[in-house]
C-alpha cells in the first residue's frame, strides 16, 4: 500500500454511504498502484458507513497501538483489534467533543513504540505496509483521542474508598510482587498508585457498559468471518 494508495483508502471510507456500499457486497477491493502489481485489501467492518479495513488491523497489531493491553491466550487477535477499532470508530463518530491532541503527544506515543520494537523494526514495519510517518500517526492520534474522551467521561467521578485500596493492596499487589520475587512496598507508599490503578479498572468497566449500549443504537456490519 502505497501513500497514493493510502490517500485512495482515505477517499473510499468517506465515500462509502450511498452506490459505494453496492461494492462492499463483494468483501474486498483490488488496486493497481505504483510498483505495486496488485494489492488486495478487505473490508473488516463497516460502522455506520465508515470502513474498517484488514490493513487497519494488521497495522495496529504490527505496531502494537494496543499493547498495554494483553488479551487471553485463546483471543483471535483479528477479531480482538476489530472489536476495539469498532468501538474506537463508534466513540469518535458519536461524540463532538473538541479535545485537542497536541503533537507532543502524538510525538511522545511514537516513541513508545519505537522503543518497544526498534529503530530497524519501525523502519521495516513502515516499509511493509508502504506508509509514511504522518499516515502512522493518524491511527495514533485515533487511540489518544479515543483514550481522552473515555477518561474525561468517567475518570472524575471514580470515587476509591480505603476498603477497596486494603483490598487491592492484599490480593493484588503483594502477590503480583512475591509472583516475582520482589519485596512489597507498605501500602502507604504505593497508595497513589493503587489508587490510580482502581480508577483506571472502573473506568474500563464503566466505558465498557457505555460502550456496549452505543454499540445496541449502532450500524454495524462484520464482513470478515
């Protein structure tokens, strides 16, 4: 996928409402690019009549956009990264918050993952899919600006009571500390941090809920299998 055929992708998910999804029936396209003699790409979804392409999910999978986040074992990552670019798609589409991304941001989260799989594994990465730095960071500022709204929304009024911090502190962080042989701190000097850890897990639960009922009101279409 070339930057032309990267600014064609462009053009295709805006216009896809209307004749275009005709075209869709037939789960994938076939394009005719630079030095390229053939390059297939499938539709995954379609939300709302926006697209979701296999090449989003394998570039997210490839530069691991999602890595703080581990999956079970047995979870197709496919249809795990799907799923979370279908609700980031349906977030971004439902909500007219302005939240500016500045590009130090932006800047900051590139390097994470620069750092995370190398300077030569960037530049091959970037290679293999044809794109340009500032096509890379249009999924990153998707997944900022995703991660903002979902925070703004319910981070303020997650409320931590001491029992659910005591709690935590036992059955969490100790054991995840002894699981690999290092001493537990006092919980008074891990409080922060626990209590930034128990916000973060009921904001998940709630975004989740939010999500899930967005999701019931929504148009989407699964086209892979």
């Amino acid at each position: 996928m070339s930057s032309e055929f990267y600014e064609m992708k462009k053009l295709l998910k805006r216009s896809l409402k209307g004749i275009f999804m005709v075209v869709l029936g037939i789960g994938g396209f076939l394009f005719t690019v630079g030095s390229f003699s053939e390059v297939i790409d499938y539709v995954a979804a379609v939300v709302n009549g926006e697209v979701i392409t296999l090449t989003d999910i394998k570039i997210v999978n490839a530069f691991g956009l999602y890595g703080n986040e581990p999956e079970r074992e047995e979870s197709d990552p496919v249809f795990t990264t799907l799923e979370k670019l279908i609700n980031q798609k349906l977030i971004l589409q439902l909500t007219n918050e302005k939240i500016p991304i500045s590009p130090e941001e932006i800047e900051q989260q590139m390097q994470k993952i620069i750092e995370r799989i190398g300077t030569d594994g960037f530049q091959k990465k970037l290679s293999e899919f044809s794109l340009q730095i500032n096509d890379l960071k249009e999924y990153i500022r998707n997944e900022i600006l995703y991660q903002k709204i979902i925070y703004q929304k319910f981070s303020p009024g997650a409320m931590v009571s001491l029992k659910e911090i005591e709690s935590y502190y036992t059955q969490i962080y100790v054991p995840s500390q002894e699981k690999n042989n290092i001493q537990p701190r006092p919980m008074v000097d891990v409080l922060k941090k626990i209590e930034a850890a128990i916000i973060e897990e009921k904001t998940k639960k709630q975004a989740e809920e939010w999500i899930t009922n967005i999701r019931k009101k929504a148009d989407i279409q699964i086209k892979i299998k």
